[in-house]
C-alpha cells in the first residue's frame, strides 16, 4: 500500500502570500497577519492529522489485520518535510519516499505519484481528501486516470479481503457501497479509522526507517497561481439581547434579507 | 466550440447546484461568444431538462441509460468526455460537489485540461488569459488561478452564482450514448443509502442551515434546532463532537473533517466555533451565533449573535420566524 499525504508547505505559502499583493479592505498587514495565524494552526493540525488520522492510520491497520504486507509513505515536497515523513513512519509505515520538489499544482503532485506509484507496484494507494491549504480536491483523480485504475473518493470506510476492497464513498446526501479490485485509489474521509498516537519504540523506529529521496519526473503548465486575494472583512457581530429575538428576525429579513 | 455543463440529476429533477452550474456555463459561453450544451448524469426527465433553458443552456445531452441512475465515476467520466469531444468543448463547467470534482479531476487528464476546482466567481477572460477566481484556505482567502491549457474546467462552488430563470425558454434535449462498457461500471454502486430528511431539506443543497453543538445538551433537544429550521425551511447540521457521540448522524457534521457548506444563512446554536468548525461554514453569507459564552470564538467570524441559553432562544427566534410569515 501507498500512503499519499501531508503536505507542509504552509511556510513556503506564507512566503508566497507574503511576496503576492495581498488587496483586500484589511490592508496588507492585516491580510498577512490573518493568513498567517490560519496557516500557523493549520500546520500543527496538519502534523496531527497525518500522524493520527485517516489514510497513513487505516492503511496499518489493514496491513496488521491482514499479517502481511507493506505500507510506504510518499510526499512530495522540499527537505522540510520530512519531520513530517518521519512522523507517519512512526505510526507503523515500514518505509517512505520524498519526491524532491515543490508541489507546483495538482497535476504536477499527480504525475509525481503516478510514477512512482507504478515503478513500486502497490496494490493501494490511500490519499486524503484534498490538501488543507489549497483545497483542491484534485490529485486522487488525476493519479487513478493516469494509472488507468478506479478512485474511490472521498471514502469513509475502507476494508480489504484478497483483492476485493469494499468501500462506503459519500455523495451529497448519502453514501454509496462500492466494492472494487486492487489496484485501486482512495481518497479517505474521516471517520474512516481511530486516530493513532505513536509510542516510544515507534518514534525511535522511524529514525532508522529508509527514506528515499528522488527527483522529480516531468512538468506541469496546466495552471499557475496568479495572485492572491482575501475576502471582504466582516463587519462585525451585531448583538441581541435574548428579550429582542424577534428583531433579529426581523434585521434578517430587511438588513441582511436572508429571509 | 463551445461550453459545455455537467448537470448532476436525482430524483427526476436537476440539482439546484447545478441550475448555478448551467447558468455559470451560460455566462461563460457569453463572456466567449459561444453557447452552453448540457450533460446530464443522473436520474432525471427530459421535461425538467428542458427547462433547462431558463438557465440560458440551448442544447441537453441525456443518456437515459439506467445503469447511470447513481454515481458511477468511470461510466461518468467517459460518458462527459464523449460529450466535450463531439461538442468540441473547449471549457467544462461542473459543480464542486464529490460528484463533480471526482469527475473533473480525472476528465482533466483525459482531456489534457487545465482545472480550477471550488471556483467562487465568473473567469476573467483578457484575449488568451483565463483566469478564475478560487476558495482556498477552506474559505479564509482567494486565488486567482490561471488556466494555461486549450481546455479548462470549472468547478463552481455552490451558492457562488444564483441560477437564473428566464421564464419560457427552453433547451433542446438530445439523445446521447457513449459506448459504455461493463469496464466503465467497475465502480459502481452495490448499494445506496440516502440520508432520511424526513421531508426536509438536504444540508448540502441547502440555502439555510440552523447547526447546533454541544451547548445543545443532548440528542433528545433537538426538535428545538428541528422547530426553527422547520420554520425558516432550512437544512439541520451539527458540530463534529455531536457527531462523535452519535446524537446526530455523520452527514451533518460540518467543519474541516465533514461537509462543508456555504448558505445564505448559518445559525449556530450552542456551538463554540472551533477552527475546524469555522472552516465548514466561513463561506457562508450571514452567520448568525446562538451561545452563552460571551468569549466563544464563533461570535468573532459571526454577522449577528446573541449572548443567551439556547433553550431560552430558540423557541422565541422560531416563534418571531412564524409569526413573519
């Protein structure tokens, strides 16, 4: 199996926000102190999420509940993320690779573990839903055309027997049971699996664990970030008294007209 | 050339999302001097399809193939693909729902296309530069995104556009097959579960939201956040640790790790607003924060707020919504 995710590249963001003309009512400053808070949380979070979370969790625990089997880590990214690498590596994955080179855009990321995904042979590859910073919601498509293989996304459940996968996908407004051949990609929800905290021996492990570094296969000039941009700032909350419910009511309705 | 829209069907009808996306891809095919064709995928009429010109679409491909009745992405994918080809397409429009992004992604390669997903505005279109704006940072910024490739696809987020409706226009609906094969159906669904709404009002569609979180107390509370989105024909949801203990079901969870929504109305109710919450619903148009605790986060990112038990609230906001009528 291979596990496609955590992609820290918030501080080369923030350098890039930095660098853009931020416009906005907020002013520069405003708008990179705003942008610069989100992106500081949404790493922390991003560090938890890859070492407790959905596709590097799920992916070892189908390979202990199966006996057998290896799970591999691939990032593609600068040398920054390895803390990162490493941190999924102490969970249970046995090895990783890191694809030297900035994640340009979703095509570029996509051919990256297309290549590599194919030169390893894996049976799985588990992604996340998209990637926290850009949203995209992307590259778990693009990799299942470029293999020529079905994706499954977003998946809350995943279950494995010999070459079987049954999976619960989301669709707006409920959920459909798919069942497909390996290989296949999948792209996992949460709650797909309990969170897993690595221990001590883990941690220790994962400093030995072989991380590969290779270079970057190809180029992309399907799309490139022009500038970016923040929204209008919020005026303010407008408070009520419990005692004046129905105003509010009715400042929806002819100051907000939402009603 | 031309544009061409996917329209995602359920029911017998066109998804509200996708009366955005048609009339998107109508304004596009304006913007370029061109017209918008539509493809639908899902379960739907040929009468409802060609109402589809109140959106400005001239022209409906339909495949009334039963086996494309539920999400199947392979047969989809192929399905659209034959459509952009004989259509000659240069630019795709879908909705940015999971239908539409999965679809567009892998259509993206298939067709060598640039792609924009959770797009928020028209594109700019300055001779050869194509540019669309996005949501990123789950909706606490924008970019700008060009698309460099002949083609390009568009997925529009909901409730970024509001669908026109030109009354007594109507699109021609044509029949269409692509060769679908049983390798195309290799994902197909063996069975689908559709969240009961009881008759109410499907949260992802949804214009109006009334959410609660913890501050709720409890499951058997509930018919205080039911009364007043019954009232206001809204939509239900709730807070990630209400669906952790299961006192609501998983498909109205929204924040970072749920479903994300962005309608013209979020009324939180007993919901503290957690980052990971705030990224679900900062898209949304006018929020509105119910909570006892003057210092909870939520009434920072909110329009209008009280500061008041929820209990005590509740049944006055769905009384005054009556009593609007």
């Amino acid at each position: 199996m291979l596990v496609v995710g955590g992609r820290p590249t918030e501080a080369k963001l923030v350098g890039q926000i930095d660098s853009a003309s931020i416009v906005g009512p907020a002013g520069k400053n405003a708008g990179r102190d705003s942008i610069g808070l989100v992106v500081d949380e949404r790493v922390v979070q991003e560090v938890k999420g890859l070492q407790r979370g959905g596709a590097a969790a799920r992916a070892i625990e189908l390979k202990e509940a199966a006996g057998s089997g290896t799970v591999t880590v691939l990032n593609v990214g600068e040398a920054d993320t390895e803390v990162i690498i490493r941190k999924a590596i102490s969970i249970g994955a046995d090895d990783a690779i890191r694809v030297n080179a900035f994640p340009k855009d979703a095509f570029f990321v996509a051919q990256q573990i297309a290549h590599y995904a194919k030169e390893g042979g894996y049976d799985v590859i588990l992604m996340g839903k998209e990637s926290i910073d850009f949203n995209g919601f992307q590259v778990h498509g693009m990799v299942g055309e470029l293999l020529g293989i079905p994706t499954i996304a977003p998946a809350l459940k995943l279950d494995i027997a010999g070459d079987t996968a049954t999976l619960e996908r989301e669709i707006e407004g409920g959920k459909e049971v798919v069942e497909v051949k390996t290989p296949f990609v999948v792209s996992c929800q949460q709650p797909m699996c309990e969170p897993r905290i690595p221990n001590m021996r883990g941690i220790m492990a994962a400093r030995t664990k072989p991380l590969k570094v290779v270079e970057a296969i190809g180029q992309s000039d399907r799309t490139a970030v022009a500038q970016f941009a923040l929204p209008p700032a919020k005026q303010g909350v407008k408070l009520f008294t419990v005692e004046q419910a129905a105003d509010l009511v009715k400042a929806l309705r002819t100051e907000a007209k939402v009603l | 050339m031309s544009v061409l829209v996917v329209i995602e069907c359920d029911h017998g009808d066109v998804k509200k999302s996708s009366l955005e996306v048609a009339t998107y891809g109508a304004k596009v095919a304006a913007q370029l001097g061109t017209t918008a064709t539509a493809v639908a995928v899902g379960e739907v009429t040929a009468a409802n399809l060609a109402k589809l010109g109140e959106q400005g679409i001239t022209k409906v491909l339909h495949d009334a193939d039963a086996r494309l009745k539920h999400f199947v992405n392979l047969a989809y994918v192929k399905l659209i693909a034959a459509a952009a080809q004989q259509e000659s397409a240069k630019v795709l429009v879908l909705a940015n729902s999971n239908i539409g992004a999965t679809v567009g992604s892998r259509l993206a390669v298939r067709l060598e296309a640039s792609l924009a997903t959770n797009a928020v505005e028209l594109p700019t279109i300055n001779g050869a530069a194509f540019t669309v704006r996005r949501g990123v940072y789950s909706g606490k910024a924008f970019a700008d995104v060009t698309l460099m490739g002949e083609r390009k696809i568009i997925a529009v987020k909901k409730n970024s556009i509001e669908a026109e409706h030109a009354a007594g226009q109507t699109a021609e609906v044509v029949s269409f097959t692509a060769a679908l094969t049983d390798a195309d159906f290799a994902d197909a669904p063996k069975e689908v579960k559709m969240a009961s709404t009881e008759g109410g009002i499907l949260l992802p569609e949804a214009d109006k939201v009334v959410s609660g979180g913890r501050g709720m107390k409890g499951p058997e509370n509930w018919h205080l956040i039911e009364d007043l989105a019954k009232a206001l024909g809204a939509a239900t949801a709730c807070s990630k640790p209400v669906s952790d203990v299961d006192w609501r079901p998983h498909h109205e969870h929204v924040g970072q790790t749920g479903i994300t929504v962005s309608p013209n109305l979020y009324i939180a109710c007993g919901i503290s607003g957690a980052i990971q919450h705030l990224a679900g619903v900062n898209s949304s148009k006018v929020i509105v924060v119910i909570n006892k605790d003057p210092e909870a986060p939520f009434f920072k990112a909110a329009d209008y707020g009280i500061v008041g038990d929820v209990f005590e609230v509740l049944p006055k906001l769905t009384a005054a919504v009556k009593a609007l009528g």
